[in-house]
C-alpha cells in the first residue's frame, strides 16, 4: 500500500507500528511527531520513522493514516486538535490506547466532519520503554482490539486492517463499552489488587523490618504490574473508574467470602476454593498473549562461585540472545541459587534454555 502515514508519539508502541508498516508497506511514507524532540530525533535515526513532523498540523494534514498513541488523557487532546484541522476527506484515525469509551466517545467531532475514527488497542508490551526499544515482532500473536462504532463500515475496518497487517496479531472487534468491560477484568483490575498488595506489605514492614527482605523472589514476582507508571494507571482508571468500582464491590464479596470460611475454620470450603482457582488458571492458554504482557522466564541453578552469572551470560551473547532482565534469587554457600533471566519472546526463552544446557550442566526450568 502506498500512502502517508503519521504517528504521534513514539514510544515503544507508536515505534513498534511504524516499524511494522515500513516493513510491510515500504512505499508508505512515515512521518513521526513526539513531543518529546529527542525521541523523534532518535526514531529518525533508527530508520523508525522517514521525517519527523514540526507539530500536529504539519504531520496530520496530508496523511492517509493518523495513529495516536499517547497516553488516554493526551489522545483525546489530540483528536480535539485534529477535529479542528483540513484533514484529507477519506483520512483513517485509530489510537492505541488502554481504555475506548471515552475516547470513541471525544471522536465524535471527527464523525460529524465524515471523518473515520476506529478505536484499537493493541495489547503486547514489553519490560522496556521507548522508541529505542520498538520491536517489528512486538505484536506477533498478540491480540489487537479494534472498537468501530456502529456506523464505520467494513470497508473501513478491512482498511485498517491491511495497514496494519504487518503486525501479524490477532484481530478482534468489539464494541468500546465491551472492551472496557473486558480490560478493566483482566488487566485494569489486576493492577488495582497488585498495588494494593504492595501497599499493604510496605504497612506491615514497619514493624517488620525483615519483611522487604523476604519479599524478594515470588513476591516480586506476582506483583511486578505494580511497578507500571503510575501516572498512566491513573489515567486509564478514571477513564475506567465505572467499570472498575463495581469490580471491587465485587472483590470486596470474594474476600468477604473468603473471611468468612476462615472464621468458621471450614477446612473443606478453603479447599475447594484453592481447587477451583487452581482449575480455571491451569486451563489457561499457555501460548496466547493476552492483556498484560508476558513475562518469558527462565530459571538456572547456578552454584555460589564468582563469575558464574558473567559465564551464562556470555554463552548467551555467543548465541545472539537478548536478554531482558537478570536477578538471583537466592545464594548461599554450598548450595545452589537460582538465576532468573527475562527474555523478549518464548523462542528466545526456549534458544537460551538450549544454550545453557549445551554448555554447562546447570538445571533449568520455566517455572519455580
């Protein structure tokens, strides 16, 4: 396909979909605006981008493909701003944002001008942030939500669509208050309850000052989403805040429930509602993307001798393997501790695995 393309912002998802346009459409014209200056300058650099536009107006008036990508509050800003310009009549618009209602809801000004609004979010992330981080397979397989509303024709969506093929995710359309419903089960809510989690942990250690100590390892593990910007979750719950108060007058009945059954010591009743969890999380797809990024872990058994962790690291630079994040767990002398090393993608998680076991006689596994 041939045509102009305009991104604003770029960070790792608005870079991200550059790079997968460029790849699948190289005649397409991409041009880059980020508020941020020395990210568009760096986009430019890395090939991200073709030209980086002075401002909205100059980069929006001639596209054929606007994508906003920018935080919820500043997405509605924007559409604000291009309602207000000479846009091309036949112009698509989408975002990438976490929430749909209200952002579908701010575009109708650029539906009464006849002007194409189509709602997406594309839900795959990553442990970095930044254009420099933009990946061509950060979208691979991961599901990529589309929320039209009722009057964009097929056409339209077919449109977007094709642009945006070279993601290679999975479509779904739905309409914005269902996908809001959906992300603010499996992803907005999440986040509440891991922050929480990490607030009343960091209470108790007050008094219990070996408690930060003890929390290293399968705390931070479960928890990690809390450490997600907390000025962007903030916007997206108070985008969401409908959905979400009813969600945790839900969670307040399940704990209710759940202090219940320990008040009357009712041992089978605690089991079955530990079955019953264990049941539904078990039959989970293991190699879907979904909501919240995954995280594609490989731990080592490693012995407590200085330069063990440089040694696995270099077999895995010999082998082109990035890594993501490094930690241990646990070292002590004379036993074995546990290395935990974060990779982009699961192929790059199974290369390492074969890496390691190649050469050295270390253990591995995916799970601890």
């Amino acid at each position: 396909m041939k045509g102009r393309v305009f991104v604003i912002g770029l960070g790792l998802i608005g870079g991200s979909l550059a790079l997968c346009i460029k790849k699948e459409h190289p005649k397409a014209e991409i041009i880059g605006f980020d508020i941020n200056r020395e990210q568009a300058r760096l986009a430019k650099m890395l090939g991200v981008i073709d030209e980086i536009a002075e401002n909205i107006p100059d980069g929006a008036q001639e596209s054929d493909l606007i994508i906003i990508s920018a935080p919820v509050n500043d997405t509605k800003s924007i559409i604000q701003a291009l309602s207000n310009l000479t846009l091309k009549p036949d112009v698509l618009i989408t975002d990438t944002g976490s929430t749909k209602q209200k952002i579908v809801d701010k575009a109708t000004k650029l539906k009464e001008r006849g002007i194409t609004f189509i709602g997406g979010h594309p839900m795959a992330g990553s442990h970095k942030s930044g254009v420099s981080a933009a990946k061509e397979i950060l979208f691979e397989n991961a599901f990529y939500l589309l929320t039209p509303e009722d009057h964009i024709t097929t056409e339209k969506i077919e449109l977007l669509k094709d642009w945006l093929k070279g993601t290679k995710a999975k479509f779904l359309t739905i309409s914005p208050q269902e996908h809001d419903y959906l992300t603010g089960i499996i992803s907005h809510f999440p986040h509440i309850i891991a922050a929480s989690i990490v607030r009343q942990t960091e209470r108790l250690s007050g008094n219990e000052t070996i408690i930060p100590r003890l929390a290293a390892g399968g705390f931070r593990d479960i928890t990690r989403i809390a450490s997600s910007s907390p000025q962007m979750w903030k916007d997206i719950l108070m985008h969401n805040r409908e959905n979400l108060i009813e969600l945790l007058n839900q969670w307040q009945e399940e704990m209710d429930f759940v202090k219940e059954l320990l008040e009357e010591g009712n041992d089978k009743g605690i089991l079955e509602y530990f079955s019953q969890a264990k049941q539904f999380r078990d039959g989970l797809p293991v190699k879907e993307k979904g909501a919240i990024p995954a995280f594609y872990d490989l731990f080592v058994d490693i012995p407590d001798y200085p330069g063990v962790v440089s040694e696995i690291t270099g077999y895995l630079a010999m082998e082109n393997i990035s890594i993501t994040n490094i930690r241990i767990l646990e070292t002590r002398e004379d036993i074995h501790g546990v290395l935990v090393i974060s990779f982009q993608t699961d192929e790059d998680r199974q290369r390492a695995e074969k890496c390691i076991l190649t050469y050295t006689n270390y253990t591995t596994s995916i799970g601890y």
